[in-house]
C-alpha cells in the first residue's frame, strides 16, 4: 500500500502550476458521449477518475485515447449503454453517463455512483429530472435503469441546489425535443464550463451560472475543440499552505473570479492577497486569526474547501468553528487531525477548532481527496513525521500530489509498504 510521510516544512514558498478541474473534465467527458463526431479535450488532468472513465469507455465502444497531452474522444462506435456497476461505484460523477446516453440509446443501465467516503450520494434529483423530461427510472439492487422512448422538453424545479443534478439535466435535456427550463440550477464555474462545451459542439443552452437555464434541444451535435476551466478547488488549497507558517505561495493558470469567497475567507484571516490576470499569489504574513467559516453553493465558500481551511485554522490562535451545511457528515477528517493532537469538538455540523496547538506527528487516515489534503497540510506543521494512507483517494484529484507540493518547498515523500506495518495505526480511536 502506499503512504506519503510528511515532515515540518517552515514557511512554503514558490509557484505550482493548477490543472484542469477535475469536476469539469468528468462531467465534459461523459458530455462528448452526446456528439456525432470526433472531440478533442485539452487540460484534462490524468488522475484515477479519468483512467475510470477510459475503462468505461472501453467497455461501451467510446474510443477515448491521450494524444500530446490532448484527449481525443471518438463516440461513434458507442453500441451499447450499460455500464457496469462495479466501475461506476468507484467514483461520484458516474451518474453523468446516464444523461449522455439516453437520448441516443434510450435506455441506460448504470451503478450508483461511489467515491469519496464522506456521505452517501442522493440522486433523488437526478431521478426527479429525468422522470420530468419523460423518463421511466427503476432502481434495483446495485444499479438502475432510465429508459424513456423519446425525450420530452419540460421545465424541472430543482428541489435543493446541486450540481450534478443541473449538469445532468443539461446532458440529456440538450438532444431533448422541445424546450426545457432549469429552475434553482447550480451556478458553478463547472456547470458554466460544460454548458460552454455543449455549445461548442452546437447545442442550445443559455443562462448557465444563472438560478435559470433554459436549453433548445437539438437533433445532433457536431465534433470540435475545448479546453476546460483550471481546478479552483485545488487552487484554493495551494493558496491555504502559504499561511500554515508563513511564506509566499503563486498558483499559476487560473481563474481568480472562480475563487472569490476563498480568497475573501483567506484575507479575513490574515493573509495578503494578489491577484493577476491567470495567476494568484497569497503571503502569509504571520499570527492568523481565528474565524468562522460557513460553506455554501456556489458563490459560497466551497464545501470543498472547507477541509483543507480547517488544517489552516489549526495555525490560528482562539476559536474558529467551521459549518458544512452542504455536506454535514463532511468530517471524517476531524478524527485524524485529532490523533495529530489537533483540539477540535464537532456539534452537528459545525466543527469548533482551538487553534495554535502544536500537532505531532502520527498515522492518518484519508477518506476523499479533500480530506487527504487537509492531513498534508497538518503534516507539514506538526513535529516528526506524518504517515496518511489512503493514498489512492488523493489519487483521484492529484496528477503528481508529491511533485506539486515539493514545488512550493514542502517536505514530503512517497514509498509502498506492506498493509500489516499500517494495520491498526490509523484505526485507533482518534
């Protein structure tokens, strides 16, 4: 099994390329599914959910292959749309596969979508959409199926906000006859940029980033070249190990609108902000002080970030409490900062962070690619050596985790050991 050990690393200083977001480069993947010709990617990120969906691909006739750093998919070969539960378990976004493929095929058979180990995945809003559009949706044991003959246009209100669910609906709504309006959708840069990507290819959408989407259905959609949004969530990550002991940090090829409320978060805490066109670079400037943190959609703070925050409140002296209300169960985290010596008290959904404790070194845990972040940078301030497994989920997220925060002077290392010399250490009680 793998492991990454961390050591105290002092203050963080240099620059780190960001890669294309993970959340867009899933979506936009099962989205060119929908094309009737050939569709070339550019800035999708080779992390483990990619490698999934290639195996999906494989598996239903999609001819997906990595061309100079491009990915050029080929979806007129797709003769079939059952895909097998076993693989699409293995990561959250597989239900996008399921709005991709039925107005083609027009029955699909899927598994439930799996992943991060943080919450279970409701798609009562994916189902809610697809019966809305005409759709017949029967749920069994380890998988379902949607089948409907044609797809009938229809105005679908969307019960709580979320995202995949308003990018699901754009997916099979876009080849849907008819009109069909979105109403509380999801504003994410990740739903603007999968929008931005379907009309590329010559589909109908408007009000993307908007409470509103209205889409055109269409008869087909042509081929053609995109290049997805920079991943703001680890962008925002990054930008957080500047304050864990000071230092000067710059992510490179972003978008600095996309990360408006973090970087707001960040200045309240203490530290120095600079904006440029395609890059940002945040100064860690000393004593950070203590704060509250509610997550929200889109503007909000991301429910994303909030791991990885905490780790930095750690570094604040007095009392912060950190709310997710997006995703209340979203602190499978706390239990391992905890064994690092970490004071944090949870109530519902708000974790209560005593800050400016000195952490020790230990054996962590990581359960989501969020959550693994959070532990690296706890690691880089505690004293010895830091071991987190459940490497696989950073897996998920990063291209190169070691080599990115090496960019930026942070002293960590990865190495393969047996499961036994593991087993028991990050299990004990926090």
């Amino acid at each position: 099994m793998k492991v990454i050990q961390t050591e105290y690393s002092g203050p963080l200083y240099g620059s780190v390329h960001i890669p294309g977001a993970k959340n867009s480069a899933l979506a936009i993947l099962a989205a060119a599914c929908l094309a009737d010709d050939i569709v070339t990617l550019e800035g999708i990120p080779p992390i483990d959910d990619v490698r999934v969906i290639a195996t999906i691909g494989r598996d239903i006739g999609l001819d997906l292959k990595r061309v100079d750093g491009r990915i050029v998919i080929d979806p007129r070969w797709i003769h079939k749309a059952e895909i097998d539960p076993g693989k699409a378990s293995s990561y959250r976004a597989s239900y996008y596969f399921a709005g991709a493929l039925l107005a083609k095929f027009g029955k699909v058979t899927i598994g439930y979508p799996g992943g991060d180990d943080f919450v279970s995945r409701p798609i009562d809003q994916h189902i809610k959409m697809f019966r809305a559009l005409g759709a017949r949706v029967n749920l069994q044991d380890d998988h379902y199926v949607v089948e409907a003959a044609e797809l009938k246009g229809a105005p679908i209100y969307f019960d709580t906000i979320t995202s995949g669910a308003t990018i699901n609906a754009m997916l099979a709504a876009v080849r849907a006859r008819g009109r069909t309006w979105l109403h509380n959708a999801a504003k994410d840069p990740e739903v603007v940029d999968t929008a931005a990507f379907l009309n590329r290819l010559g589909a109908r959408i408007y009000g993307a980033g908007t409470e509103h989407i209205r889409i055109e259905g269409v008869p087909y959609l042509n081929g053609g070249s995109y290049t997805i949004i920079p991943d703001r969530l680890l962008a925002g990550a990054f930008l957080m190990s500047a304050g864990l002991r000071g230092g000067q940090v710059t992510v490179q090829d972003v978008i600095p609108e996309h990360l408006g409320a973090c970087l707001a978060k960040l200045g309240e805490i203490g530290l120095e902000i600079e904006c440029g066109d395609n890059e940002i670079t945040a100064y860690g400037t000393g004593a950070l002080r203590a704060t509250r943190v509610r997550t929200g959609m889109y503007p909000g703070f991301a429910t994303d970030l909030q791991q990885p925050m905490t780790a930095l409140l750690l570094q604040a002296r007095g009392k912060s409490i950190v709310t997710d209300r997006v995703y209340p169960k979203r602190f499978a985290h706390v239990p391992q900062l905890r064994r690092l010596g970490a004071e944090i008290e949870l109530r519902k959904e708000s974790a209560y962070i005593r800050g400016g404790v000195q952490l020790q070194g230990g054996w962590v845990h990581a359960t989501d690619v969020r959550a693994g972040t959070s532990l690296i940078l706890a690691g880089l301030t505690a004293e010895g050596s830091t071991y987190i497994t459940g490497v696989e989920h950073l897996e998920r997220g990063y291209e190169d985790v070691i080599g990115s925060f090496r960019s930026i002077g942070a002293k960590l290392d990865m190495s393969e050991i047996e499961a036994g010399e593991a087993s028991g250490q990050w299990m004990l009680p926090g």
